[in-house]
C-alpha cells in the first residue's frame, strides 16, 4: 500500500497492511539540542522527518493544496524593539508580540489591532475576501489533474480554517470573550465572515473536480481545564457555521474532517462530531489524562484520533515508552486510529529516547512490515 491507500484505509476501518510512521511535529529547538546527542549537524528542521525515516507529515497536511485562507495580503512582519534575549516584533497576523529569539514556544502578545468594530472593518474583514487572488497557488493550473488523479500516491487534503482561534489570536481571548456578552451581534458578524471566506475557498477548489482525502481545520479554544468559550455560546454561534462548512465538504464527497485543538476538549468534541467533523488531532493528553480508549468507548468509530501518545512519556525510560507503545497496540488494530505524539516534540526529550520510540512503534504497530529503517535507527543500538 503507498501512504494514501494506507490513510484512507485507517480513517474509514478498512484492512491495511500497518500503521504509518508519522508525528506531528517538532519544536524548532529540538534538532538543535540533538546535534549534541549524536543528530547529524546536517540534520535540520528541513530534513528531519526524512532522516528519521517518516512516511509523510501530519504538520501541514492542510498545506498540500497551497490555498491560504487567513489574511490576504499579510500585514507586515516587522521587528520593532530588540531586547537582547526578547524581541518586539508586529507578526503577519497584525499583533505585536514579545518574543524569545531562542526557544520561543509561545510569545507574549503584547498589542492587538483588532478591537472594536471599526479595526475590524478597517484592518480584518477587508482581508477576507474569498475571491482576492493571492489565496490560490500560482501553479493552480498545474496542479488540478493531481487533485483529479484516483490514482495519486500523496495525501491531498483542503483547509478548512477556525472560525474561533483566528479571533482569539487576533484580538486576544479575553477581549474575544468580552465581546461574546457585550457585542453579541458582532460577533456573529465575524463568524460569518470567516465562514463565508472558508465556504468560498472550498466551493471554488471543489469546483475542479478534485478527489480529496479529507479537511483539516484549527481551533485551538480549550485549556488545560476546558473549554475557552461556554458549550452554550458553541452551540448558538459556532455550531450552524460549522455546519455550512461541512455541508459543502460532504455534498463533494469528503467525508474526513480533522481538528487541530489543543486542550482539555471532552466538552466540545460530541459537538464537534454532530457538525461532521469527526477526526480529533493531534489528541493532547496533558495533565488532565485525556484516554484514547475512553473517547472510543463514548463515541465508538464515529470519531477517529490522530495523535494520543503523551510526549511526556519519551522524557522518561525506555520501560514506559515501551509500555505505552503496546498499550495502544489494540486500539490501532481497531482503525480509525494514527497514534504519534500528541504534540510538537519537545527540546528537552532525549534524543535516544525518541529513536526508541520510533523503534517500538514501528515494531508494533508498523507490524515490522514494508519499514525500510532510517540511517538514525539503522545506526541505533539499544542500550
């Protein structure tokens, strides 16, 4: 089976011959930290993931069709203060941010554009036009008979945006939850913008004929205790939008629909799913101790996981990454499943360790079959 068979073979409970090899990510820091613990210098972001022998990304698998369906055109990237370690720097999403140089997971934003009803008139909704030229690759042409091809060996999917994570990050969470109880009206007015933008972007890809594998959308609206807005104000505002959305994705065939959020999601996922987004990734654990097997046993096959394992098991011995490997092993042979960690992948886990990791999982759920090891594991030694 080449990677596309074996996906869609996964997704919709169809035999297959093993579990791809994947994983969401990496921090940019971490091959940084590896060079040190025997990576190649010559190993980089760049090239990692082949390195190490992945079969595809799962970072990015939204990017596959080249559409961008956020702001067009971008405001400009800026650095406007240096603060040795820190920097102020306006992003292209318009805040201005306080930012390590190094090791910046998360910068502090520090100024939001986006306010009150006249920035977003002036500055946001302006930008969201689905038909501005900029949001459609340059090889548009060239690249619809791949969309079209049955055939095809790589994993196409569409974007499919976030009607709430965009406005949080461009007006920050606690004014995007004021504006929830004193500006209702204009919210809405926001949610529908960005619907309108991600349903005229889909209606004009779907167009072509395209044969996807699936949609990928973000929202990152929970934390470690739950959600950032109240299931109520889901139901009202964002339910019916998702639904537009999802509508247009399942009258073309596409049936897969992920979500990128990271958090404690237990509130909003059965919600999710009864809008026909039915794919949960990258399914962080966290400190809450989400379960893949508990969101089986409540949603059954209906809902499909992408992610689960805990990263912060590969800080620890090579016993509990080995563990937790075979712990998951009934779950992937289920389907519907494609463990890999269940975020980016940290600085601070050894690099052994992760070349353990991938071991084990290859092992056990590649099932030992068709994995030509990469250099890294074809060197490794378990000691």
């Amino acid at each position: 089976m080449n990677h596309r068979q074996r996906f869609n073979a996964i997704m919709n409970y169809r035999p297959v011959d093993r579990c791809p090899s994947t994983d969401f990510g990496f921090w940019d820091e971490t091959p940084v930290f590896w060079h040190e613990q025997g990576l190649p210098h010559e190993i980089g972001m760049d090239n990692l993931r082949d390195y190490l022998g992945m079969d595809f990304s799962m970072t990015g698998i939204d990017e596959t069709t080249g559409i961008i369906n956020k702001l067009d055109p971008l405001f400009e990237e800026l650095v406007i203060e240096d603060r040795g370690e820190h920097e102020v720097v306006q992003q292209p999403d318009g805040v201005q941010v306080l930012r390590r140089k190094f090791m910046s997971s998360i910068p502090h934003p520090m100024r939001h554009l986006l306010t009150d009803r006249e920035s977003w008139r002036k500055h946001y909704k302006p930008r969201l036009d689905p038909a501005t030229t900029g949001r459609y690759p340059p090889d548009w042409d060239a690249r619809i008979p791949n969309w079209r091809d049955p055939l095809r060996p790589n994993i196409v999917f569409l974007r499919g945006g976030g009607l709430y994570g965009y406005l949080r990050d461009w007006m920050g969470m606690e004014n995007l939850s004021l504006v929830l109880y004193d500006d209702p009206a204009w919210f809405e007015e926001m949610v529908d913008t960005l619907a309108d933008l991600f349903v005229g972007m889909l209606e004009h890809v779907l167009s072509t004929g395209g044969i996807f594998d699936g949609c990928h959308m973000w929202e990152d609206m929970c934390y470690n205790a739950g959600p950032l807005i109240s299931p109520a104000h889901f139901r009202k505002y964002l339910m019916p939008r998702y639904r537009r959305i999802t509508d247009v994705l399942h009258k073309h065939g596409v049936n897969i629909v992920s979500l990128d959020c990271d958090g404690k999601i237990e509130k909003l996922a059965p919600l999710w799913l009864d809008v026909g987004i039915n794919v949960m990734f990258p399914f962080e654990i966290g400190t809450w101790k989400t379960d893949p097997y508990d969101y089986r046993k409540r949603f059954g096959k209906d809902m499909r996981i992408i992610g689960g394992f805990d990263k912060n098991i590969l800080r620890s011995s090579k016993a509990a990454i080995a563990a937790e490997v075979q712990r998951l092993a009934p779950l992937v042979e289920q389907g519907g499943f494609i463990p890999h960690c269940d975020h980016l992948v940290p600085p601070d886990v050894p690099y052994k360790n992760y070349l353990y990791y991938l071991q084990q999982a290859r092992e056990v759920w590649g099932c030992g079959i068709d994995q030509t090891p990469a250099p890294a594991l074809a060197d490794y030694r378990d000691e």
